[in-house]
C-alpha cells in the first residue's frame, strides 16, 4: 500500500514544492529589497542581540563625540583667555620692574599705578571669561561673574563652589574637566593677583619699593602656565578620544552593518539559482500531471 | 441443473461487472473531490447449488458473480495517525504565529524600536550635562521622555489588543467545534440507519472523516469506531461525540486582557475550557485553541510581555527617581527629592508611568554639593544606559528571547508540519482515485461484460439448435 502514487499526491507534492521554492525565493526578495539579514530578531536571535548591542554603543560613541567637542570648545575658551592673562602678567611685571627704579618721580609711579589698575581691570575680564553664558573660571556657578569686583563688600571673591568642576564623558569610564579652577589660576580675595595688583599700585602712590612684589608677581606666573600646562594636556586629551571614538565609531557602524546587511552579491547569486530551481520545478509539473492512461487508451 | 442457468450465470455477471463500472465511474467522478475515498465493488463467486440427491453426480458449476458490498478503502490507523499530526502541528503553527505577531509588534532590531527611545532618553541628559543652565536641553530632555513613555503605554496596549484578538478568536474557534460535533453526532445518525438498512454510507463516512480530522486541529480530538458504525469523538479524555448525541466545550473567563492576566486592578479570572455539561475542566492535549489557551494564559507568550512592559516601566522609573531625587534641581532655591518619573499606583505599571516634571527647572542636574550649573548629576543618570541591571537590558534581553522561542516555534512548526503532511500523504496514497488504475478496471470490467455477453450468446445458439434444429431430421 505504502508507495502507492495516484495523481492526487502527484499534484500535492508537486503544488508543495512549489509552494517551498516560492518561499525561499520571496524570502531572497525580500531581503534583496530591503537590504537588511535581520528585520526582527527571530531571523537570527544571536545576530539581533548583537545588532541591539552595537546600536546602542553606536548611540554612546555619537554622544561622546557631542561632548568631546563640547568639552574642546571649553577648553579653547580657557585657553584663550589663560595666554592673555600670561601676558597681560608679564606687562604687570614690566610695570613692576619699572615703578621699582628709584628714580622715578611722583607723576611717573601715578601713571604706572593708573596704568596697572587698567591692567588689573582686564585681567579681572578675562578671569570673568564665559562660554555660552557661563564663567569658564567657574564652571559650576550660576552668579553673573567667577569673580567680584574692587567695589564689592567682598572684593575679588570667586562666586564657584570648591571641589565642583565641569566634566565631559568621553569614555564610558573616563571624563575629562572641561573648566578651570579660578582660585588656582588667580587666587582669591586678599590673595588673588587682582589684590596684588592693587597693593603694587598703593605701594607705588605711596612711594613704598615694590620691587619685593616681583617675587609674588612671578609665583602667580609659573602657578598660572602650571594652570594653562594643564589646560593643554586636557585639550589634547579630548582631541585624542575624539580621533578614537571617531575611530570606534566606523568600527561599529561597518560591524553592525556586516551583521544587519545582505552579500548583496552573494544574495543575487542566490536569488538567480533559486530562480532556476523554481523554474525546473514549473517545467517539471508542466511535464509530469499532463498524460494518464486515458491519453493512450481508446 | 437447469439448461437455462447458465443465463442467469451471464445475466449475474452482466449486472455485477456493470456495477463494479459504476463504481469506478464514481471513483472517476471524485478524482479530485477532497476527502473522498476511492471505493472498490467487491465480487465474489456464487456457489453452485448443493448436491440435491445422494446418487447426483452431475458436478455442479457456480452460479455466477455477486457484488458483495461496495468497500471504502479507507484505513483507520492511516486516518488516525493524520489526526494525530495534525492535532500536533496545528499547536504549534497557532503557537508561532502568536509568537510571530508578538515579535513584529516590538520593532526591534531597529532605530524607531524602545531600544533606541531609551538610548535617545540618556543622551539627553548627557545634552543636559553639557548644558545644565541651557532650558532648550531640559525641554528636550523632557520631550523625549514623554515619547518614551508613551511608547511603552502603546507596546502595552499593542499586546493587550492582540490578547483580546486570540481571546475573540478562541471563542469564534469553540463554536465552530461545537457546531462540527453536532454535525459529526447527525452524520452518525445517518450512517446507522443507512447501514442498518443495508445501504451503502461511504461518502457520509468520508464527510464525517473529514469533521473529525477539523476537530483534531482545532481541539486535538481523537475517532473512535463503533460496531453499529458510528464514531465517538474524544476530546481531552472526554467524548466530545458519542453516538448521534453531542456534549459541548465552552469557553470561560475574562474578555478583558486585565482580568484574563490578572493585571490591575482587575483579579485574575483566567481563560478556560470547560465542559457546558458539567462545568469541569477540559485540558486539552493539541490543535490550535490548545495553543490559544496555553498563550491566553499569564504565564503565556502574551503575560511574559505584558510583564516586560511593566517590568521596563517600574525599573526606568525607580532607577531614574533614586538618582535624580538626590540631585538638584535649577530652581531659585534650589530644591531637592524631586521625582522625575511617577507611577500611578493601582493601574499596570506601564500604563501608569508619566513624567512628574513639567517645569524643565525641576529637572535635577546638578550635586546638590557642587554649584547651581553643575552637570555630574545628569550625567550619572546617563549611565543607567550601561547598567547591567537597567531598563535597556532588561528590554534587550526580552526581545532576543522572543526571537529565540518565535524561531524555535516556528522551526518546530515547519517540522511537524512536514511530518502531518507525510502522514496525509500516506493517507492519500491508500485512499485517492488513480486514474491509471481506474481506466484499468473500466478495461476489465467493460472486458468482462462482453465476456458475459458472448456467454449469454453462445447459450442462446445452443437452445437455438436445441429448440429450432432438433427433430428436424429430412425436413
């Protein structure tokens, strides 16, 4: 009984395979069309959880790249505004060095003394440098200024909180400070440089030798290019992680791709063979329901 | 022995060999009617009469042909391994496509998917971070999270609409296997009387051979032949058809996916099957409401999403709200322990979730010991996204695991459907019309007929001779 074939199995057999080389080859299509191996995740569960997991370090890399650059502009700010007060320092010393020649009349000293409150003033601007509205000096702060002025209850006060820095993730376990600590560059209150400024200007107007005052001048100097040293070594931190996430990044996205994305090659081959079979199956049907017994009797 | 017997020897063979043609003419007839099983006149030779006196010692031949009955050349073992495969592979196709359905719904691997809404939510409160005095980032931030949330809402209202689908299906589903019993119980009404009366029932056994194999795929039943005839249906243990009188199955439980799942704050009353006889239980061993049920269940397909949804939505929220009730937010004053995501108590926890915060000053950015425009709180809130215990993994996680059981459903699947197809290929190839062999015994019998006939002739010329030529001798 078992091996019994009549023209109903024939025809249901065949209409069975047809049906699974149809299928494979809509399948073909359709990732053909849609370019993508994995359009959920039971096409292949170990390539999908990779693909979820890719995506998302995709996503991270792109925002630490966002906060690198962040960061870099910060730090660009700083730097700026570190150079000037360095040679805005320099002209102070200058000054210094000049007001402290015993030669000089009362007249002399006044115009050295005006002059160093201007630089003072300039000094106390770019100690007040801001970023998008907010003092570099003081990245955590929300006052108008890092620094109050001569005028105020509290002269050269630094408005920031100790302790508080501005950082920038650009690895999923390193971040990078993005500011710099007012107080270390410039001190504050009786000792900040503004202060010192002020007491050589009085010392000139009162005749006293200022000269003494070089040796302060040049502490807040190295202290400062110590500051700016570091400032540096940060920016070209951030430079670097950003090169690398850059490179991380092309790595994801051409591992995501080789686990998501068709052989587009490899597909069409595959598309033009199953073409193939599918139409031997159609010849073969063709070929094999069409003559019964009933052809050949009278 | 009669001179003329050897008339009604051709005359048998002629009605026999005629019927046997009909037969085949209705085999021919049914080549493609679906479920028909070819069917065979059976002849056997008539016995020559008995020897009538102790001294007769005229041999006897037969008396001819005679078409005993007309057999249905169906095989009960062969139907019944059909059930069976079919019982089998019907589960399973109903399981994966459930799981299919399920797995389409989550949009996953994919940039419009929950994965990358919550990747999205943490580099925001990295923008935040950057930017803790900037409203735009805070906006933004909140925006987000309002997608967010609505995005889980609708997952969860995505599988509740595809619950209260199977639900309506699997009650559509029952009646349609109560009214097949019914039919099943008439068919068996039938077929006794016609076969008590000696009629010939094959082409109601195969309509009733056919309903019991639709039961076997809804509700996994099996056929049991009768002496008289009849078939009784058992259904999980239980005859579902005995004789010509029909039990029925109910469906009970809820019609809301809350109740069904027992989510709140609805109590759990679960989708069953019961006898509407007596109320008790029917557990069901296969077909396609077997699997229904199994996915209607809480500890369905349906339930372990319905968990992850809420699952996702309590652990975002907690995760979020113990870090950023800690930080400081860019009120004037500033203000603390404030919560960024609540929970509607009372409610399934992916429905209840909502953002708290509207003022986008409230969101807490900063460590309340660092400055007002510190941004280290926001981003430890960002790192969530790498927690090992987080709402991304969590959800990452649910959806490889429904693509590893959607592939194994429908992996299985594609190999019991094969299998029931090989067991109905076996049927069919004891039970479907050749037409090969059909024009074969249309050749034999219409053969035989004119055999029958020449017969008849021969028998005719030798009464001829006796009747009309003897005596005749000089005429």
């Amino acid at each position: 009984m078992i091996g019994r074939v009549t023209q109903q199995t024939l025809q249901r057999s065949t209409l069975a395979n047809l049906q699974s080389n149809l299928t494979r080859m809509s399948n073909l299509q359709g990732q053909m069309s849609g370019g993508k191996l994995i359009t959920k995740p039971s096409d292949d569960p170990a390539g999908a959880a990779q693909a979820m997991v890719l995506r998302a370090q995709q996503r991270t890399t792109k925002q630490y790249q966002r906060n690198a650059d962040d960061g870099l502009a910060w730090l660009t700010t700083i730097d700026t505004a570190m150079q000037s007060s360095v040679s805005t320092l320099r002209r102070v010393r200058d000054l210094t060095v000049q007001g402290g020649s015993g030669a000089l009349g009362p007249t002399s000293r006044e115009a050295i003394a005006t002059e160093l409150e201007g630089l003072r003033d300039g000094l106390l601007d770019l100690a007040n440098t801001s970023y998008l509205g907010r003092s570099v000096f003081a990245g955590t702060s929300d006052a108008d200024v890092a620094f109050t002025d001569a005028a105020s209850a509290t002269p050269y006060s630094w408005t920031g909180t100790t302790g508080a820095s501005v950082q920038r993730r650009v690895a999923a376990d390193t971040t990078v400070r993005a500011d710099a600590d007012g107080v270390s560059v410039f001190g504050e209150g009786a000792t900040s440089v503004f202060a010192l400024i002020d007491d050589i200007a009085a010392d000139l107007r009162a005749g006293t030798n200022v000269a003494p005052r070089l040796n302060e001048i040049d502490a807040r100097m190295s202290t400062m290019l110590g500051e700016l040293a570091g400032v540096g070594t940060r920016y070209n931190q951030l430079t670097t992680s950003q090169s690398d996430t850059a490179v991380t990044l092309q790595d994801l996205t051409s591992r995501l791709s080789g686990i998501e994305d068709i052989d587009l090659a490899q597909t069409i081959v595959e598309l033009q063979m199953q073409e193939v079979a599918y139409q031997g199956a159609l010849g073969a049907t063709a070929r094999v329901l069409q003559p019964t017994l009933m052809d050949f009797l009278r | 022995m009669s001179t003329f017997s050897g008339i009604s020897t051709a005359l048998s063979s002629l009605i026999a060999q005629r019927q046997a043609l009909d037969v085949s003419g209705q085999n021919v007839a049914n080549a493609n009617t679906p479920g028909y099983t070819r069917q065979r006149a059976d002849m056997s030779a008539v016995q020559g009469s008995s020897v009538p006196t102790l001294w007769s010692t005229t041999p006897a031949a037969g008396n001819g042909v005679r078409v005993d009955t007309i057999t249905r050349m169906g095989d009960v073992f062969l139907d019944a391994r059909v059930r069976s495969e079919t019982s089998a592979s019907s589960y399973q196709a109903a399981h994966a496509d459930t799981l299919g359905r399920l797995e389409s719904q989550l949009r996953e691997p994919s940039d419009t998917g929950l994965a990358s809404s919550l990747q999205t939510y943490w580099a925001d409160w990295q923008d935040v971070a950057n930017a803790p005095g900037d409203t735009a980032a805070r906006m933004v931030l909140i925006g987000d999270a309002q997608s967010l949330v609505s995005q889980i809402s609708s997952g969860y209202r995505g599988v509740e609409t595809q619950w209260s689908q199977l639900r309506t299906e699997t009650s559509t589903l029952v009646t349609d296997v109560n009214s097949t019993a019914q039919a099943i119980a008439d068919l068996n009404a039938q077929i006794r009387s016609v076969t008590v009366s000696g009629g010939n029932a094959n082409e109601l056994v195969d309509r009733r051979s056919q309903l019991v194999t639709t039961l076997s795929g809804l509700v996994g039943a099996t056929g049991r032949e009768r002496a008289d005839g009849t078939m009784d249906v058992m259904v999980a243990g239980n005859p579902l058809v005995t004789g010509d009188r029909a039990d029925a199955l109910e469906v009970q439980g809820s019609w809301t996916m809350a109740g069904g799942l027992g989510e709140p704050p609805a109590t759990l009353d679960q989708v069953r099957l019961v006898w509407a006889s007596n109320g008790t239980a029917a557990n069901l061993e296969g077909g396609r409401v077997a699997a229904n049920l199994d996915d209607l269940a809480p500890a369905g397909a349906l339930g372990g999403a319905i968990q992850t949804w809420n699952a996702v939505a309590t652990n975002l929220a907690n995760s979020v709200n113990a870090l950023h009730g800690a930080g400081q937010t860019l009120q004037d004053p500033p203000t603390t322990g404030v919560d960024f995501f609540s929970v509607a108590a009372g409610v399934p926890a992916a429905l209840g979730l909502s953002v708290a915060v509207t003022d986008p000053k409230d969101v807490a950015a900063a460590n309340p010991a660092s400055g007002a425009l510190d941004g280290s709180w926001a981003d430890a809130i960002a790192q969530l996204a790498d927690d090992p215990t987080g709402p991304d993994t969590q959800w990452r996680s649910f959806a490889v695991d429904v693509g590893v059981r959607t592939r194994a459903a429908e992996q299985r699947a594609t190999v019991l459907e094969a299998s029931r197809a090989s067991a109905e290929n076996l049927q069919l190839s004891a039970t479907s019309v050749d037409l090969d062999e059909e024009s074969v015994n249309m050749l034999a019998y219409q053969r035989a007929y004119e055999g029958a006939a020449r017969v008849l002739t021969a028998l005719d010329e030798m009464l001829d001779t006796l009747i009309n030529r003897t005596g005749v001798v000089g005429r």
